[in-house]
C-alpha cells in the first residue's frame, strides 16, 4: 500500500484517524547528520576522557604536560574525533530531506554552546545549529503547502535549566517563534506550559484531521521535565516505551526481547500512545572491532553505527509481522533510510481501524 503513497505528504490519506490508531516514523539523534570535531558542552560520563584532548602539541617548556590535558597533535586528534564520528552519527539525511522522506518525529538533543552563544545538537561532539533545524522544518512546510502533515520535534538532553543557563530557554522560544511561529505550531489546546501533561488525554482519541484539516502541523515536546518554557513547548513524559536499559543492546535477539513483551502488554482499554525504539547501542566489542577495521582500512566506507543500524533494520520487519495485532504510535530507528520504518508506519495508519 504505500509504495502507491507520496511520502512527503502521507498523512493527508489518515486524516480521518483518531491518532492512537496512527504510526509515526521517527528518528533517533535525529541531528546528528553533520556532526562536528568540536566537543559539545555536555559530557559524557563513558567518555569523558575526549574533553581532555588536545589537537595542539606538548608545550616546549622543559616540563611534561601534566596539566589536564593529552596533547595529540593536529593528525592523531582527527582521527580520534573522525572514529568519534564513526560511533555517534545516527543519521545521513537533513531534517529537510527527512521530512520529505516520510519522517514525522524527531529526536533533537540540544545544548546552549556557551562560545558560540546559541543552541546546538549533539550527540557529544557538536552537530548543526537548532536555528538550521528549524529553517529545514518551515522550508518543508512551506514546499509542500498541500500536505497535512503533523511533526513531532522532541527536546531533550539540553545543559539549561530554569536556573542554569537560562538564556538558553529564552533563545529556543525566540527561534521556534520565529521560523514556525502560529502559523505552524500547534499546542493541544494547552495554555500552561509549566504544568506536565498526558499526552494520551489531550492526543489519543483526536482525529488527525481536527489539528491538521487546515495545513501542516507541528507539537513541540519538552521530555525534560525538570524545566518548563513560557510558550510553545508541551512538559509531557511523551509516548510510553520498553524503557529498556540504559546500557542498550547491539543484537536482534536482545532487540527483540526488550521490545516485545512491553509492547504486547500495552493493549485494552488502558492502552497509551506508545513507541519502539529500534536501536542498538555502540558497545565496547563494537568500538574495537570499529578502530581495528579503521586501522587497518576495512569496510572504510561504512560508520560503525551505520553497520549495527542497518543490522538492526534488517529485522524491523519480521517484527513488526510478528505483533502484529500490537497498537503502536511511533517507531525511531537510526539511519532511517537503510529502514521499511515509513512503509510500515504508513501501512499500520491505513489498515489500522480499532
């Protein structure tokens, strides 16, 4: 069925669906498809160490370098950060070009960059600015001015708070305001931004045709629920998930059992709008087998967390023919292109009549 769709405006064809019987695809890291060789405000626990490198060479004083800092040289430097690159790109494609490939949700973990004095993704090092986000999105909008499209931009992972760094709140409200504005973003009908909300009692039983009748659409949610914004952003815990471990996996067979029993269990009357992350995490035998095939020039061409993304794909779909009379609202994968996460999310929206 949905190869017959144009995906840059698929939701136009589920205008009459309440959304808990609608599947979003989504990305994971959804920003990180130019990352940088800068190192973001936010440190990483389980790589700290990268924020004492230094491209410089040892200082010509007579005395060892044992100041906080492991002096590398300009070579050895990039070719850390170029690994660095290797482990944390999740994605290849602009969040335009996301867009227009059928995407709808979007992980987008900021940070306020305290030299640059604007808001950046991450995903440890530095990828493209908030504000080059958000032109992508309203020049998707504005391209495809038939489409009734609702997207989904997730804030999370931001080094602001209420206390800290607030002028990075300031600076986020100010940009969405500016590139999306009224015209495009729509709240719910919420009004207390400070106040969390469930997503399931304002979203669930909506008909996707009430919010986006009249054009394209876009929700933004706050999951940082430490923090609230005067405007715009929805405080919500989001979509309920596995909440697998934080330590991930890295096989389809562990995949499949972190998923699969909370995903059959969210059914009834009680059932929430609900997601599957379909994503491995980079473990320790994945960084070294990744930096001998690096050293030694083997599958050069592929990232090691393109490799464990289009394994994890792979599989997708025999999962998702396995549960197949499970209700979910939102499927993210990294390197979504290499997925059938559209097809399938578009092809669960159309049958799907609970």
């Amino acid at each position: 069925m949905a190869s017959t769709i144009n995906k840059s405006v698929w939701m136009r064809d589920v205008q009459e669906k309440r959304f808990k019987d609608i599947a979003i695809p989504g990305t994971h890291d959804s920003g990180t498809y130019d990352l940088s060789h800068e190192l973001s405000d936010i440190k990483y626990s389980n790589i700290a160490f990268l924020w004492k490198l230094s491209s410089k060479h040892a200082p010509v004083n007579g005395k060892l370098p044992f100041d906080d800092k492991i002096y590398l040289g300009k070579y050895a430097y990039d070719w850390i950060m170029n690994f660095v690159t290797s482990v944390s790109k999740a994605q290849n494609q602009s969040i335009f070009e996301q867009l227009k490939g059928g995407i709808r949700y979007f992980d987008l973990r900021i940070y306020f960059d305290h030299k640059k004095q604007a808001i950046y993704l991450q995903h440890g090092l530095r990828s493209v600015s908030l504000e080059n986000v958000l032109i992508d999105v309203a020049k998707y909008l504005n391209t495809y001015q038939e489409g009734k499209e609702l997207i989904f931009l997730k804030f999370s992972h931001s080094n602001f708070s209420n206390d800290i760094a607030p002028q990075g709140k300031k600076i986020l409200v100010d940009l969405v305001s500016k590139h999306l504005g009224s015209e495009f973003i729509h709240t719910l009908g919420i009004t207390n931004f400070s106040e969390k909300i469930d997503l399931n009692e304002v979203l669930a039983e909506t008909k996707l045709k009430e919010i986006t009748g009249n054009g394209s659409k876009v929700v933004l949610l706050n999951t940082q629920t430490s923090i609230s914004y005067p405007n715009y952003l929805l405080k919500t815990d989001g979509f309920k998930s596995s909440d697998r471990s934080a330590s991930g996996v890295n096989t389809i067979e562990d995949l499949i059992k972190g998923e699969q029993n909370p995903l059959r269990a969210n059914k009834g009357v009680n059932r929430k709008l609900y997601s599957i992350s379909w994503t491995f995490t980079v473990k320790d035998e994945d960084v070294v087998n990744g930096a001998i095939n690096a050293l030694t020039e083997t599958n050069s061409d592929k990232t090691i967390l393109q490799s464990l993304a289009e394994k994890a794909n792979s599989g997708l779909q025999k999962f998702i023919d396995n549960n197949q009379n499970c209700n979910f609202n939102l499927i993210t994968v990294d390197w979504f292109e290499t997925s059938p996460v559209v097809e399938l999310c578009i092809n669960h929206s159309l049958k799907n009549n609970n």
